[in-house]
C-alpha cells in the first residue's frame, strides 16, 4: 500500500525536474538578466516577452542598450532586481536616437522578441515595441523614419518554407527597417539631411502632397 501511494508522487517530482531542465529552464518563473537566460526555443519560435524599461544606458561598443526589468508570465521571485540589457536588433542609433529614447521608451512598458543568438551574452537583440500606446510602436522602425538610426543589416530572400517562424519573422522585420530607412531617406529626414543632396523640386512637393492622401504620418504624436 504504502508503494502505491509514492509511486504518484515520484512521478510528480521525476517531471518537475524534467521541467525545471529541458529547453524552457524554468523560464514560466524566470526573470531573464542577461541573453544566455532566454532559452533558444523563444528564438526558434518566436516567443514575445513584456518588461519595463527603467533606463537608457550609453555604450560606446554596442549604442544605446536598454535595460528592462522582464516580466514573465508567473513571477514567483518578485524580489529579483534583475534586468536584461536589451540592444534593439538591425539598427545602429545616433545621439538624436539615444535622446529620443531617453525621452519617449524610458520608463515605459514594452514587448520584446528576442531575434538572434547574441555573441556578447551581456545583452539581448531583440525586435522592440512600445505597448502603452493604442496600437504597438515598433521602436526600430520609429528611429529609422525620423532619421535617428542607419539600417546594419541585409534584408534576406523570401522564405519558401513558410513554417520557418523564425526566418519569416526575420525577413518580415528586416523588410519593414528597409522600408523606414528609405521613408527617411526619401524625406531628408534627421541624419540624412546632410548626408544626401537635396531632392529636385517638384519631387519635394509630390511627397508631401502623397503623404497627405494616404495620411502616411508613420509616428502618432507621441513619438514624433
């Protein structure tokens, strides 16, 4: 009698120890502080995550980083003051980004998706939106539009196989960088004022008024 009634509870302990080891390590409890705590799987699949960013650290090396206080799903160890540096993946920020972001994203709740496999493990690259807003800001394509930040990677070819998650969420996201370089580009806008000549009248013209029809303002209030 007494066999029967421990076998349940050794088997109960045998997948809480498989749990707390297989790919997720915990993750559901963990607060992540550093890019090797994000299980490889949220890559591979995906996996969004919310934190709160509570600064703007300069780094000369990598740009402005932030350091977010992650929230995971059940937060058992609320008392953990850890917080993961966070680089905003595809995009290389100038001083006018660094202070937009210390203006607008500090401070504020956000959601992140890890994007690559760091090789520096102190920080994670991740796609970056701003949450309290009606709809979701993606922060690297805001910086890009306003001319705050330079595009540093390549779009990739079009997937076939669409059940590739993680490639499709790659060119997606890389494409849509692209496109607000180039909205930025087409409009002289912050760092390319001075970086390209000034475009021939009337194209000036055309685009506004084309911005005006399709009431193509990228940016709410907030963040222009």
């Amino acid at each position: 009698m007494t066999e029967k009634n421990s076998a349940p509870a050794a088997s109960w302990f045998q997948q809480y120890t498989d749990f707390m080891h297989d790919d997720t390590k915990g993750v559901e409890f963990t607060r992540f502080g550093q890019a090797s705590d994000i299980p490889k799987h949220f890559i591979r699949e995906q996996i969004p995550q919310y934190g709160k960013v509570t600064k703007i650290e300069p780094s000369l090396q990598h740009g402005p980083l932030l350091i977010v206080r992650h929230k995971p799903p059940a937060n058992i160890f609320f008392w953990s003051k850890k917080a993961i540096p966070i680089k905003v993946n595809g995009i290389d920020i100038n001083a006018n980004g660094y202070s937009w972001l210390q203006s607008v994203v500090a401070g504020k709740d956000i959601c992140f998706v890890p994007m690559v496999t760091s090789s520096n493990q102190a920080h994670a690259e991740c796609r970056v939106f701003l949450t309290e807003s009606k709809k979701n800001i993606n922060v690297g394509e805001a910086l890009l539009s306003l001319g705050f930040a330079k595009l540093t990677v390549a779009v990739p070819a079009p997937l076939k196989n669409r059940k590739d998650v993680h490639g499709v969420h790659l060119y997606q996201y890389y494409r849509s960088l692209a496109q607000a370089e180039r909205f930025a580009k087409d409009r002289r806008n912050g760092l390319w004022q001075q970086a390209l000549p000034p475009r021939v009248w009337p194209l000036p013209l055309w685009t506004q008024m084309w911005d005006r029809l399709l009431n193509a303002n990228r940016l709410p209030a907030l963040v222009r």
